[in-house]
C-alpha cells in the first residue's frame, strides 16, 4: 500500500488490530501492509495528565563506558501499526554514537510471520538477543527470556505506571513497554457541527447514554437503509476490539490464571448494550465496511492510536478524539492499553544481556518517548508522556492523557482462549440471529471444556 493515497480495507482492519495479533509463540498473524512513516502532527496546546506522584525523569543519554565491543541483535517485526525501520535505526545509531563499543544488526520480519519465525529462531537457538512481543508469560515459561535486573526491574516498576502490569510476570518484570497503545473514539469533526453538537472534551463524554444520543443525531438513512453510520459496530473477528470493548462497557470474562469461565451479569449487558445499538436504536450497521469511518461515513469509532497517522496520511477526514465513557454502571474509564515489549533472551550472552537492558532503559526515556510520540507512536514512561504532550497535537495527547491514567490489564493465558469460541456466536448476536443470554451460555462452556481437556492450553 505505500505510495497509494487511499486507505484499503485491509490496512484499514490492519491498523485496528494494531498490536493485538499473535498468540503464542508459533502463532500465525494476519497479513500486514508494508510499513508506512506516519507524518509528524504539529505542536499545539494540550490536555494535560491527572495530577500523580511525579516520577523520576529518564536519564537522556546512556552511560557512556569503555569495554569490549558488543553487538546487539534487535528482532522486530514490520508492519503498518509498527515504529518505521528510519526511527528505529535513527535510534540505533545514536546509541553507539554515545557508547562506541556497541553495534547493531537489526533484524525484521513482516508482521504475518513473525510470531511464527520467532518461535522457530528461539527454538533453534537464533534468535535476536532482544526482540519485540506483546506478552510476556508465554516466553517466560518456556525458559526462552531473561528477568529483568533490580536495577531495570525497579526503573520499570517505578516509572511506567500502569503499564508495568503487561510486562510483570510471577513477580518478576521481564521487559520494556514500547508501542502498542490503547484505543478511543475518534469523532468526525464536520458530522458534529452539522448536527449541532459542540466538540467535546478530552473527557467530555459523560456516558454511554450520551454517546449513543450522539449517535442518533448523527445517523442518517435514506431509502430505509443506514447511509452515515453515527456509531460503528465493529465486527467480532477482531477479538482485540472485541475484548476492549467488554472491558470499556465493563464487562468481564475471566480474572486470575481463570481456571473456570464465568460470563455474568455484566458481560451479558455489555454485548446487550453493544448490540442494541445496531438492532434497536439503528445507529449503526454491523453488516458495513469497517473503513467507513475513513470514508466520511461513520461519525464515531473506536480506534488505536497507531491508526491515527494511518487516517491522516490515507483519509481527508478531520477528525478529533475523547476518551471512552465510563463504564456502564458508572466508575472508572478503562482500556485495554496493550503496549509492545522488548525482552532479552536467554540465550544471549551475558556481556550483551547487560548491554541491551542499558539500551532498553535508554530507548524509553523521555528524549526517545518524545520522538516516538510525534509519529503517533505510543510511549509509556510516565515522564516521557509528561514531556510529550505539550509537543503533540490535540488528538495524539488525548491518547497519551488516557494512557497514562487509564489501564484494563489483559489477564495472562488464557484472556485471549475465548476468541476461539466467541467470535461466530457473538456475529450473531450483533445481527440479531441469537440472544445475548444463548451465546453467552454456550461460549462459556465451550471454553469450560477446553481448559478441562488441555485443548484450550496457549
């Protein structure tokens, strides 16, 4: 897709994924675009984070020391959600320019692959010194990375607020958050002035009540079929967008290692909730392209902030973002913020383990988190979210403003087991083909089943 102004359905679906996709170690993605550079937003005043307990500011440079030369093999896979290869290697070279002994060599896959190769490599014993996943525990158990020292440990623990819960493991922290990102609704600009309705606020949507009145002012239908979508439903093959938006909604699937399933109250109101939107109050039209936001078809979505440099380079939309309501029946704003983190392996050897948690602190402190943040790029030391703000524009410190305070951990295992079992049922609750009460009976037994069998085992 690079080079073409327009914006496919795929990379469309791609960038709503974003950093969702592979399971497991051999697990197989969905194919991805080649990388595009998303243009730097131009400063302006923003919103600036909840007041918290100020954390230290990262170092911005690394120690610089003399010893025997070293190289670092750096695994990343490519894609259009991905950091692009100029940034990454920017920042490679100016590593060694502050620290001399230290080399290189980058080694990337297409997002497809990846998780497939990776298992391979680590199998086999090649793989990169460190490398890029977007879960810990399944390496951790198969002996393939390395904990974290006290020294970066704790330069986690202490300093990545929320999002140190993704790489934290048995009680041990086992890598660095770095991309990834949350997702928020994004609002078409010109839908809500022509239908009367002010900009709102970073936190200006009170509820989903309000949303969905949005909605209905925003939708239009001619010939009795949907034209404008005011809110998009998205379809339930994407688990990850489906998983965000129990948890947004409120609902729960599973806590703790989840050694039994239990799809309650909440759950069965939140997908209630979601599929009333399309079937009663015809806001919206599951059976849609999910690139119509993009289009100027749809007034409101949820979206990753990866996405938000996608839509500025393929689409003429002019869009803002608010962060999600609270939860149905009131409390907390949440998100499942599911960063990316760069983990050291085992099998590296001990003078380059050393040496890529030196890089590792490095590359996330606020000099770098402020670079990636200008490319719409998630960060998550709470300093370099603290710096980065008053340099990006409205829509990218929204999302920064909510990462920073807001946070659904994923639970480890077996959270992403459902979405072998829930995406057909849940397609058809959205179209009005089975109730919401059925599916959820069904599902949870059949995942009930899987743990017991070992057959749902990641």
């Amino acid at each position: 897709m690079t080079g073409q102004k327009r914006l496919s359905r795929r990379l469309f679906l791609v960038s709503l994924a974003g950093t969702g996709a592979g399971i497991a170690l051999a697990a197989c993605a969905q194919p991805a675009a080649a990388p595009t550079t998303a243009p730097a937003p131009a400063a302006t005043t923003a919103p600036k984070p909840a007041a918290t307990t100020a954390p230290a500011p990262a170092a911005t440079q690394a120690p610089a020391k003399a010893g025997t030369p070293v190289t670092i093999r750096v695994g990343r896979s490519t894609g259009p959600t991905m950091a692009p290869d100029n940034l990454v290697q920017d920042r490679f070279a100016a590593y060694s320019k502050i620290n001399p002994h230290v080399k290189f060599e980058y080694e990337t896959v297409p997002f497809a692959d990846y998780f497939q190769k990776l298992g391979l490599a680590l199998s086999g014993k090649t793989a990169p010194d460190t490398f890029i996943v977007n879960e810990v525990w399944a390496y951790a158990d198969s002996n393939h990375i390395v904990p974290a020292p006290k020294e970066f440990a704790d330069d986690v623990t202490n300093n990545f607020g929320r999002a140190a819960t993704p790489p934290t493991y048995k009680g041990q922290v086992w890598g660095y958050p770095l991309e990834g990102g949350l997702r928020l609704v994004l609002y078409n600009k010109g839908h809500f002035k022509e239908a009367g309705i002010p900009e709102p606020a970073p936190e200006g949507c009170e509820s989903w009540d309000q949303l969905l009145e949005w909605a209905k002012k925003l939708t239009k239908v001619q010939g009795g079929e949907i034209s404008r979508e005011g809110w998009i439903v998205n379809q339930p093959g994407y688990w990850i967008a489906v998983a965000e938006w129990m948890w947004m909604l409120g609902g729960e699937f599973c806590t703790g290692d989840c050694p039994t399933w239990s799809l309650g109250k909440e759950w069965n109101e939140a997908v209630q909730w979601w599929a009333d939107a399309a079937l009663k109050h015809k806001v919206a039209n599951p059976k849609l392209a999910q690139d119509a936001f993009s289009k100027g078809l749809c007034s409101m979505t949820v979206e990753a902030e990866v996405s938000v440099g996608q839509l500025r380079q393929f689409s003429q939309v002019n869009f803002g973002a608010f962060i999600n309501p609270p939860k149905l029946k009131g409390g907390l704003r949440q998100h499942d913020d599911g960063p990316w983190m760069f983990v050291v392996n085992k099998a590296a050897k001990p003078e380059v383990q050393d040496e890529a948690w030196r890089f590792l602190k490095w590359l996330t402190n606020d000099e770098n988190g402020v670079l990636y943040a200008k490319q719409a790029f998630s960060v998550y030391r709470q300093s370099a979210i603290k710096a980065a703000i008053p340099q990006v524009d409205p829509v990218i410190a929204t999302f920064m403003d909510a990462s920073a305070r807001y946070f659904h951990p994923r639970t480890p295992k077996y959270w992403r087991l459902w979405v072998t079992r829930v995406q057909g049922p849940l397609a058809k609750v959205l179209l009005g083909e089975m109730k919401t009460e059925e599916m959820s009976t069904l599902v949870e037994k059949q995942i009930n089943d899987d743990i017991k069998s070992g057959a749902g085992s990641l």
